[in-house]
C-alpha cells in the first residue's frame, strides 16, 4: 500500500534511533525550560538555573545530557562555561513541541490571520543574561 505513494520512505534504522534518543532528553520539563534560555542567546550554568528556579549542579547535570545529545554547545571563557543552543534545528524542534502543547491545552487547532493560533513561539524573546 505505501510503495504505491511516489514520495514515501521509512527513516532508516540509525536516523531512528537517534531522533528517539533526542526526544527522549526532552522528555524533561527543566532541559526544555534549559533549551528555551538558550535559544535566547548563551548563558552561564548560574544565570540559567535562576531562569528555570533550578540548582546549578542540577543544571550542569542537565547540559552534560544535552551537550552529549549535540542538543547545546560549550564556550569557555576563562572559569566559566557559556551554553548556547547547538543549532537552528534545535529551534524548530523545540518552538514545534511547545506549540503543539499549546493546542493541546487549548483543545482547539484554530486558526487566526491564517496563521495558527499560538503566541509566536518560532520568536523567543531575548533575556537579559
């Protein structure tokens, strides 16, 4: 039934694998609070766990997994270490699930100015650290 589709094809078994293994470290409400700060533009282990009301030892836990994923990136600067979210591909995947749970919430796909309901989630604003 599907070979009859002209542009249909499965993921191969690697690209499985580690898109699973992606959405399975989001699967975290503070690493996506984490990510979120991140897209905003670097910030230091300190600063982003007074965004997200967490420890910065449980933060530093958090980025190792993201770091390892290829979710976030590291920049040293002298004792410090500045996060920032390792691509553009990261925004997309995290703006979509965030906006997904919104019409979730809402229980309603409408739309307004033909475009989907939602509050721009594809934009975070910027913070100040």
């Amino acid at each position: 039934m599907h070979s009859s589709l002209p542009d249909f094809s499965m993921p191969h078994e690697e690209q499985a694998h580690l898109a699973a293994e992606s959405f399975r470290l989001l699967a975290d409400p503070t690493r996506i609070k984490i990510l979120w700060a991140l897209l905003q533009g670097e910030s230091s282990v300190t600063c982003l766990g007074e965004l997200v009301g967490a420890s910065p030892t449980v933060v530093s836990q958090h980025l190792a997994k993201l770091r390892l994923a290829g979710l976030v990136k590291g920049r040293r600067e002298g004792t410090f270490v500045y996060y920032k979210a390792a691509d553009v591909h990261v925004r997309r995947l995290l703006a979509e699930a965030l906006f997904h749970a919104e019409l979730a919430e809402q229980d309603q796909p409408g739309e307004r100015d033909g475009r989907p309901a939602g509050r721009g989630l594809d934009e975070p604003a910027a913070h100040p650290h």
